[in-house]
C-alpha cells in the first residue's frame, strides 16, 4: 500500500490533493516530504473571514508543515499558498485544512502531541517525536483552547472547592472540581484564594448554572464559605470528614511535638521518638512495630497520650448515620474536651462549634460526597505540578491542569494514532 493511499484513508482534504512523496534532507536529518497541490478549478479561501476568493498570487517558495512521524522519519506537508484578494480583507494569504495560523505544525500533529503529553512530560515528548519543546507547549494550548470552548458545563449538581499551593512564598491558586459520580473534573482555576477568586467561577457560570448545583464539599477557609453562602444558600454546603479528621490529627501532632522536647531534657527521650504515624495513623493500618511502639506509650501518662485517646473516642462520630445522634454525640465529646487541660484539643473543640450544621450536612448527604475525593485530585495536581517545574508562565501552569484534568473535548480527527 502506498503512502498516499493511506494518507487519503486517514487524512484527505477537500480541494487538495496528495501528489508525491520522496526523502530529502532537512535540517541536517532525513525527512519525507508530501507534496500538495490544489484540485484544478478549485478556489482559495481567505484565511481571515472564510470567504471564497479570487487568486491574487503565488509566492515562489512552499510552505512545509510538520506531520506525524514515520518510521523515525521527520514528515512534512509541502505547499505552495497561494494568497487571495478578499474584498473584505484585503490580499492575505489563502486558508488550508490542515492547519491554522502561522505555526508550522499540522492540527494533526498537535493533537497527537498534546496526547502524549498528557503521559509523558512536555520535554520527554518532544524529545521522542524529533520536535521541541516551544512546539509541544503551543500543541497542548491549541487542544485546550478548543476543549474549553466546546466543554459541556451544564447539569453539574456537585462541586467541590479547596486551594492548592502554587510556587514560592505561599501562593496559592483555587481549585474547583465536579464531584458528580458520573463525572469527576476540573472545572476552574483562579489564581489565590481569595473571595473575589472564587466569585469569579459563579459569574463565569451564571446564575443558572449556579441553580442546579445541590451539593457543596469545601474546607474551612472563611473567604469560601462567605461566597457558598451567597451564592448557593439552596446547596448543601458539606465540611465532611477529611477536613475534621486533618484537623484533630494536626491538634494531636502539636501536642506531641511540644512535648518531645522536655521529656528528652528529663532523660525520658525514647517515649515519644518514632510516635508521630502511631499517633496518627488508624489502629487497623498500624503495621506490627508500630502497634509495639503505641503500647510502650500507653503505659505513660502523657498529654500526648490524652490526646490520642480524646483523638480515638471522636471516630465514632463517623459511624452514626442520624444527623440528630451524630448531633448529640459531637455535643457530649465537645463538653468532655473542653474540660481537658489540653490547649490542641480545646482549639479543636472551638473551631468544630463554629460550623456544626455543615458537619451535620455530610450525614444528610448521605455520606455521597466528600472532599476526600477533592484531595486525590489535588494530589494530581502536585504531580502536574512536577511535571511543569520550571514553567515560570501561570498561564502554562493552567493550561498543563486543564489539559490533564479537564477531561475536556479534542478536534475531530479522521485518523486516531493511538
């Protein structure tokens, strides 16, 4: 089978024509060329305004646009652009099918780059398809201007909203998910994390939007939970069990912490060393040596010690399934702690009283949604993060999330390539 023959199964344009191809020498590496030629009597449009033109004229030398790779070798397509005389534009130079702009890469080209870039890194694909870098970064930009312009965001009834940090000197950007079990997401990013970040995604959606969404998973960041508020007060807004849990493990952590300090300066040093995961972790989850460890410290009486008690006896919270009893139950724990002499615990106590019907609003939920699934997909973007070290550009940061996590729409193809 010949190579134009395939090229005509997988990429045949209206009005052009395959006429032959040879290898020829391109910057120092061998290449296949694909020369291409306009069908007779067939008429150029003007690049700008789509318009059917006259001929104006035909500059001397083709135009090569980068394709796919075969075989190791380079591919380009060969052209002559012929330019038009557009009533409406003046002289430009014609549109072709198989690409846009003045980059010289194919649109088939981009997506097979921008596909791969979202398993490899930018630099490691570029590497593998004898390109650079400066051609993978506009790829990826050019599928994901077209995914966000043809995304559908409509009947999106969960969300999910929480902030990341991005760079040095604590910046941190706002991250809000879809958390339908259909159809997990990215749907925005906005850069720090405050108010008027986040009123910048509920304008973007509208009011209408807006309205369909029943659910709301987000932490305790005051400039969030003023907007939910605002602009979803018909949502359930849930602070479900990641947040808390986070929470009292980081109060059980700084009690321990302050204490290793003069237990060492009392001789009593090997206590608390290697403590920090028993102390922490789920006793189901505790491997052997560290089930060794939390019976050597519970034989002490420590506020450390306290602590991871007052910690433990809080998980049953979790199991009740009435708000009502899980209501009473987070009531009678709180009296108990707040006559602990435990500062940590105490603080806990006091930001818990703070927003106790959003706690409620998980178990009305159902226990359906949780922000837990909103850090895995932070997690993610700390991997894309990595990935995009040295980027120093936001708008390159955002383009890498969207295009990883966007789960957004790509151009129509006749040809997948993988």
């Amino acid at each position: 089978m010949r190579i134009k023959t395939l090229l005509n199964d997988g990429q045949k344009f209206k009005s052009f024509v395959y006429q032959k191809e040879y290898t020829e020498m391109v910057n120092g590496k061998m290449a296949l060329i694909i020369e291409i030629a306009e069908r007779k009597n067939s008429r150029p449009i003007c690049s700008c305004c789509g318009r059917v033109c006259g001929q104006y004229d035909r500059p001397s030398k083709p135009r090569d646009d980068q394709f796919v790779p075969l075989w190791g070798y380079r591919v380009y397509f060969r052209y002559c652009r012929r330019r038009v005389s557009c009533p409406n534009c003046g002289v430009k130079v014609e549109q072709v099918p198989w690409t846009k702009g003045k980059q010289k890469l194919t649109d088939a080209f981009k997506l097979h780059l921008a596909q791969w870039a979202r398993r490899l890194s930018w630099k490691e694909v570029a590497e593998s398809f004898q390109t650079s870098w400066d051609h993978v970064y506009p790829s990826v930009k050019f599928v994901v201007t077209f995914g966000m312009a043809n995304r559908e965001l409509d009947n999106i009834e969960a969300i999910g909203v929480d902030e990341v940090q991005y760079g040095k000197e604590h910046q941190y950007i706002t991250l809000v998910y879809q958390l339908d079990n259909e159809n997990k997401q990215l749907l925005y990013v906005g850069r720090s994390r405050k108010a008027k970040t986040l009123l910048r995604f509920f304008h973007d959606r509208g009011k209408e939007r807006c309205s369909v969404i029943k659910f709301v998973c987000s932490g305790m960041w005051k400039a969030y939970l003023k907007v939910i508020k605002k602009k979803l007060p018909h949502a359930l807004h849930i602070l479900d069990r990641f947040h808390i849990v986070a929470m009292l493990n980081k109060a059980v952590d700084e009690i321990r912490r302050s204490k290793v300090k003069p237990l060492k300066s009392e001789g009593y040093d090997e206590i608390l060393k290697h403590t920090k995961y028993c102390l922490l972790k789920k006793e189901e989850n505790l491997t052997h040596k560290q089930t060794m460890k939390l019976d050597d410290v519970l034989q002490y009486d420590l506020k450390s010690v306290r602590d991871y008690l007052y910690k433990e006896s809080f998980q049953a919270f979790w199991k009740y399934k009435s708000p009502y009893w899980a209501s009473w139950f987070l009531q009678q724990w709180c009296g108990k702690a707040m006559r602990s002499q435990l500062e940590s615990i105490k603080k806990f106590v006091k930001t818990v009283r703070n927003h106790p019907s959003l706690m409620m609003n998980w178990f009305k939920a159902k226990k359906q949604y949780s922000s837990g699934t909103v850090e895995g997909m932070n997690r993610k973007v700390n991997l894309v993060t990595r990935k995009a070290y040295g980027f120093r550009p936001y708008e390159t940061f955002e383009i890498a999330l969207f295009h990883t996590m966007g789960k957004l729409p790509e151009p129509e193809s006749t040809h997948r390539f993988f």
